[in-house]
C-alpha cells in the first residue's frame, strides 16, 4: 500500500516542481527526496516527473495524481496542526524558533525574559532555524512563535517587524579597507569574505547578505561552521559581513566599518493567523506587540 508520507513528499515535488525547494520545505535531505520519489515511481510501474538537467515537469499521471497527494497533504497538516494545539493548549512551555543570523539579538534576549519574568511557571524552549524551516515549523504545529527575516508570507501567517539590522563590515588591522571610515557596496569588489556554510535553505542567506557578493565581493565558506568563521578570517586576512550594530566592539584584530548603501533586513515575529485566546503564545504574542509600539 502506497505510503501517505510517500504522498506528501510527492506533493511538495509536484508544487515546486524543484527537489531542492521541496526537500528545504519538508526539511529533509535532497538526496533522500528523490531517492524515495523513485522508489515510489517505481512501486506505482509509471514515473510521475520528466527530468532534465535544468526542470522538473509532471508526467500525464503525475498531474492526475497530483490533486489526490495535496489533499492528503492537506489533511495531513491540519490533523497535526490540531492534535499539537490540544496537546500544548495548557502547556506552560512556550515554542520559539529563533534565526541563526540574530541568534545574539538583544530585542528578543530581553523580550523573553520579561515573559518568563510575569509569567509564572512559563519556560520557554527555542529551535534555532532559517525563516523557511521556521515557517514549516509553525504549519506543522511545532512551534508557536517564529523569528524571520522579512519575506512574502502565507495568508495563513501574521507577523510584524520587532528589529531592523543593517549589515555591516569586520575588517581585520591593516586592511587596506580598513583605513576608511566607511564604505560603499562598490568599494567591496574582490574582496575576500569569510562565511559560514549557507546550507540547504539560502533563502535568508541571499536575503541578507545578497548584495554584499552582488558587487563583486568573494565568498569563503567556512564549512566548520559560524565559530571558525572568525578563526580563519583572522589567520587568512579576510573580511567578515556583521549583522550587530555598529557600535558593537568588533572581534580582537578588527575593526569595524559600515557600508552606507548595505540594505536593511527587517526580522519579523510570526506565527499562524487566528490563534487560540487566552494560551501562553497568545499572551506572549501580545507582549511583543506592546514592545515593539513602545520602542517603535
């Protein structure tokens, strides 16, 4: 018998029509994605997408069978959505996603324990994640609330802006940049700019740090991860792209300069549209809200 998760990744495929952009919004493994489509294409005797290497088409019984999937799909999220919302609706743990890029953020330091501060009993657990991952998190009932950059969201997703962060530069000592007060994107041609590994979802990664390589800067990927980033970057001379404010002390043997044309990002706290009343998320959520006006 045909495997309703078998289904459901199907869906994804045939709605993107990218195993990339399914496998980053089911959060598996692109590999293991179409490995299992072609078990399944082989176990239904008929393949359901026509591949070459630049698209990915649905098959004449692919686009029949599409339909079918979505709506197992379909129920298959709502059932999760509501078996997690019995389960956690008097839960004192309240569920936040957190991003990686503001893993530091003082807005949402302070806003956390000023909850767990008037609530009493609540605790709070946070799932470091990119935007995309985080939105999956919320549909599938995981989370309660998710910090993301700003994007083009679900209709079945509010959110509203909690912090603006403009990136900025980390130079090391006697970097020829380094002699300015400040840059331009322009400025930025050739230069070598250590990163940490984009992952699978570059989504928040092209968002924030797009127009830096736009211009002609070179990224580095670090594939050990944010912690080696500053290693290498000081033993190789690099540059590094910050997301603290500028007045931040920079790391030992650099210095920081902005970049007077780097644009904004906006991270937004979301989370599904009508929720319960009188739950932790939703006083949580209403705390954020008074915040953010008086700070705004």
């Amino acid at each position: 018998m045909l495997s309703p998760h078998l289904l459901i990744r199907f869906a994804s495929v045939g709605e993107h029509l990218s195993f990339s952009s399914a496998a980053a919004a089911l959060g598996i493994d692109q590999a293991t994605l179409s490995r299992q489509i072609r078990q399944m294409e082989i176990y239904l005797g008929f393949p359901l997408f026509e591949r070459s290497t630049r698209s990915v088409a649905l098959t004449v019984k692919g686009l029949a069978l599409l339909p079918v999937a979505q709506e197992v799909a379909a129920a298959h999220a709502k059932a999760g959505r509501v078996v997690a919302s019995m389960q956690h609706e008097n839960s004192s743990v309240l569920r936040v996603g957190t991003n990686p890029y503001v893993y530091w953020s003082p807005q949402m330091r302070d806003l956390l324990k000023e909850f767990t501060d008037k609530s009493r009993g609540a605790r709070v657990q946070t799932v470091s994640g990119t935007s995309n991952r985080q939105l999956a998190r919320l549909h599938a009932g995981s989370l309660d609330i998710a910090l993301i950059a700003d994007a083009t969201l679900p209709e079945d997703v509010e959110a509203f802006p909690i912090m603006t962060v403009k990136p900025n530069l980390l130079l090391p000592r006697g970097h020829a940049l380094a002699r300015r007060r400040s840059l331009s994107l322009q400025d930025l041609t050739g230069l070598s700019v250590a990163i940490a590994s984009t992952g699978r979802d570059k989504a928040d990664f092209a968002r924030i740090y797009g127009p830096f390589f736009a211009h002609g800067a070179q990224a580095v990927p670090v594939s050990e991860g944010g912690a080696a980033v500053v290693y290498y970057a000081a033993t190789d001379k690099m540059a590094m792209i910050s997301l603290r404010s500028i007045d931040t002390a920079p790391h030992e043997g650099f210095v920081r300069r902005e970049v007077t044309d780097a644009p904004e990002v906006n991270f937004l706290l979301a989370r599904l549209a009508k929720p319960r009343a009188r739950t932790l998320a939703h006083r949580f959520w209403q705390l954020a809200v008074r915040t953010a006006r008086l700070s705004g």
